[in-house]
C-alpha cells in the first residue's frame, strides 16, 4: 500500500496521537468501532486495517465526548505532538 494514496485506520490513529499505542488503537477500533465518511458517504467500520484518505472524515468516541476529525495527511511517522496536530482538523460535532 502506498502512503501517499491511504493507511490503515489503526495506524493513522495511532500516528496522530490519538492513541498511545497502536495495539490500543487496534483495540478500540475492533471493540467499539469507528464511522467513517468518505465522499458524502458515511458507513461503521470495527476493521482496524481499514483504508483511510486524505480528506476522509473519522467519527468515534473517547469517553464521554464523541470526536469528530478530518483527515489533512497521512504522516511518515509517528513524530512529535505538533506533527501529529498537523495531521488532522477538528471538526464541531452538530
């Protein structure tokens, strides 16, 4: 799979430090699932090897609050907080 064109769910979590480790990322995308919207499409994913794109908008719960983000890059790595912020935007949950 190139990078440049999609990633895994789990990994993208992971790499926008949305998650502290892959293996927790994998696990609550499997036991809680994950909406993804994708040309004004919207489905429910808990496959955690899911294609994500850029543009791709991402839908789950942490807690309490349900996060709403859409996807600007995909990232080489998992870099430093500032990196990983600069992957993604938040979006206001209506």
């Amino acid at each position: 799979m190139n990078s440049e064109t999609g990633l895994r769910l789990d990994v993208w979590l992971w790499r926008a430090r949305l998650f502290r480790t892959r293996a927790l990322s994998t696990d609550h995308v499997k036991r809680k699932g994950v909406r993804l919207s994708r040309s004004g499409q919207t489905r429910r994913t808990d496959k955690p090897a899911t294609v994500v794109s850029v543009g791709d908008i991402v839908t789950f719960g942490r807690g309490p609050h349900i996060q709403t983000l859409q996807i600007l890059a995909l990232g080489d790595r998992r870099g430093p907080a500032e990196e990983a912020q600069a992957l993604y935007k938040l979006l206001e949950n209506e």
